[in-house]
C-alpha cells in the first residue's frame, strides 16, 4: 500500500486525452512492491524492442528471467552468474505488455511486468525529482507520485544518496523507497556531487543500466536515448571527475564536444520533444547567506543554456538545491526539482532576485510531464498532494 495514503495498489489509467494521429497508450500497471531479493527486481535502459532487468542478492547465484505474453513465461533469458544479476532481453514489439518472473536459484519473484517503449505518436507521462539522499520514507513517497500518475518512466536529477562511498545507501535510500515503481518502469539518473564522493562514481555505475556511449569520458553518467516522440540527454556536470562539461578557451574538452554533438545530432533533431537533465542548476534564488556562485553553476548558464535553446530543447532539468524552482532564461525553461527526500532549503534564504527566477517552493516533491502531440504539461506536486504549480510547453 502506498505509504502516504491508504490506497490498493491497482492499474492507473492514464488520462492524456489522444488526438491527431496519435496512439492509445497503454494503461499503467503497478503492484506492491516485490521483496524477494536483497535489490530489486528494477528495470534499466528500455527501447521499443528491449528491456534490461537488474537485481542484487546476498549470496552469489545464477541470473535468468522468465517472460512472455502472459504469465506461461514462453521464454526465458540468463545473464552471468553472480551476486549482481543483469539480464537484456532484445526481439520484444514496441509499445506491449510482458509479463516476467526473475530467478536466482530457486528464488523467484511473482508475476511482474514491463513495458516497452511506445512508438512516436503516443502520449505518455515521465517523472522528474532529484536529491532522495538521506530520507527514504519521503523518498517512497515521492517515487509514489509516478505511481498515482502512471508515469512510464522517471529521470531522477542527482543526489542518489548522500555518500556515494557507502553501497549500503543505494538499497536502503535508493532502490527500496522506489520498488513499486522500479520493478515495473525504467527510471534513468543524473550523477551528483554526492553519489561523486566516490570518485569513479563506482555504485552508482554498477547498479544502474544505462545506455552506454563510448564517445564520452566515463560511461553511464553521460548519454542519451529516445523514448517515443521525446529525446532525453542526460550530463554529468558536476566536474568532481575532472570531465570538464564547458569550453575553456580554445580548449573544447571531451565530454563538451559529445554534448554539442548530442543535441544537434539527427535523434534530437527528429523528436517532436527535447529535454536535458544533469545535477547543478544555472543558479538559484535560495543559496544560503555566504553561498559564492560560480562554477559548475555559471559554466551551465553560459554554455549549456544558449546551446540547448538554440536546438529547440523545451526543458533542462536539475536538482541539488532542495526546493522547486522555475527560471527563464531567454525563453528557456530551466527547472530544478530538488525535492526528492534530502532536507529542505529555508524559505527565508529565497531572496536572492535573480531576474530569471519565476517560482520557487521549498517542498518534497516531483514534477510529472504529461506528453501529447500538442503540447508538455507539467504539473508539479508536492507529497501531500498539493499542485505547486501547472502549466503548459509547446513544442
């Protein structure tokens, strides 16, 4: 049940009215949470035509899942052995329902299921929240609003945990809290400063599945990838790497060059929607007294912004102040969604009038992005239940 309200789980319509020629997309399934292995099951990178699953247990084993159309499991994949189990399954339709048992040994899960990813020209809600850190009873119930609003995927915008240095936190802060929505929906990460306090970002790379891009300094903390009529470019700008995100001078670093290329790249340019998500925000009006600004923050501002405005992105997403705000910058959207489980800022400090600055609110919570031909809504939520705010993006 879900922590926050005494609600049954059930199927969660999804209610975006279709229009155009636009396809009728599948009604959200979500079950309580599975707790059959140490963590996990979770699902990771997911297209049209494959699906990775992950999941981690305490004592070594073998790693097969079954799937199929329905719950007879006509197939079955395996992945190596181990403690950390990933299994990629590939030849799968676009935009369909499967129904999957994942095994270590004897152990199996109960009947769960994935979604592959819609063809463009559907509708479908993502999810957006950062810096879950050290709070995962309000973590759960941020991940519970990508639930109740039958969000197919979620983008969480750094902060995983508090010290990246300690795998404990990613089950207890992390994976847990989330499970419900995990085990049935891909969610796709930004790092952060503090999943950096381990320098190689080592966890954090281990246990998550994402596409991996052999044009960048280091794998599955930058990349991109396309889920129906929507580009996501994901960045690590917290420079704790050394993996310089900005020009300097003449100098155009490694991961600068994959970004210029990302966003004008031909996958961008066809999605009928583009957003850009990484963990330092391009300012705040909420810094605490003493706070000097600068980089990384200034270096998102000056470079980042004018490149994606200039590739007609909608959004850049980003997290480590705890609050919700909302800048324009030029005409471009800028949103940070720190409200995912760390302590919040203090209201008072919200005084810093940066004529970009349009809304802030210092609560946990998400924003969900509901996708039609037409228009992005975004509605912003607090854990209560409360709508911060809503407003529509045109493409």
């Amino acid at each position: 049940m879900f922590a926050r309200r005494s609600l049954l789980w059930f199927s969660v319509a999804y209610l975006a009215s279709a229009c155009g020629g636009e396809s009728s997309p599948l009604t959200p399934v979500f079950f309580a949470p599975d707790e059959t292995f140490y963590v996990g099951p979770y699902l990771g990178h997911t297209g049209e035509t494959f699906v990775h699953i992950g999941w981690e247990t305490e004592s070594a084993g073998t790693t097969r899942v079954y799937w199929g159309n329905t719950d007879t499991y006509d197939h079955a994949a395996v992945g190596p052995d181990g403690t950390m189990h990933q299994v990629r399954i590939d030849g799968l339709a676009p935009g369909r329902r499967y129904h999957y048992r994942a095994c270590t040994g004897t152990r199996c899960t109960r009947d769960l299921t994935f979604d592959t990813a819609p063809r463009p020209g559907t509708p479908f809600t993502f999810g957006v929240y950062g810096d879950c850190q050290d709070n995962p009873e309000v973590h759960q119930k941020v991940s519970n609003l990508l639930v109740e609003h039958g969000a197919w995927l979620g983008v969480v915008v750094g902060d995983l945990v508090s010290d990246g240095q300690e795998r404990w936190q990613y089950k207890e802060r992390y994976f847990d809290p989330a499970r419900a929505f995990a085990q049935v929906r891909p969610r796709y990460a930004a790092i952060g400063n503090h999943d950096r306090k381990d320098f190689e970002g080592t966890y954090f790379r281990e246990y998550n599945i994402f596409p991996e891009d052999p044009a960048v300094p280091q794998t599955e903390v930058s990349y991109s990838f396309s889920y129906g009529d929507a580009f996501f470019l994901v960045l690590d700008n917290t420079v704790d790497h050394f993996d310089v995100f900005f020009p300097v001078g003449d100098w155009e670093p490694p991961l600068w060059l994959w970004f210029k290329e990302r966003v004008a790249s031909p996958e961008a340019q066809a999605a009928r929607w583009r957003f850009a998500f990484a963990h330092y925000p391009p300012g705040s009006d909420c810094y605490p007294e003493g706070h000097e600004y600068g980089m990384p923050e200034s270096a998102v501002k000056d470079f980042l912004l004018p490149l994606l405005r200039e590739n007609h992105f909608q959004a850049y997403f980003a997290g480590h102040m705890h609050c919700y705000e909302r800048f324009d910058y030029d005409g471009m959207l800028a949103i940070t969604t720190g409200g995912g489980g760390g302590g919040l800022e203090d209201p008072a400090q919200c005084d810093d009038g940066l004529p970009e600055a349009r809304m802030h609110d210092c609560t946990h919570h998400a924003v969900l992005v509901d996708l039609t031909e037409n228009a992005a809504r975004l509605s912003v939520q607090d854990i209560d239940g409360r709508v911060i705010e809503q407003f529509d993006v045109a493409p």
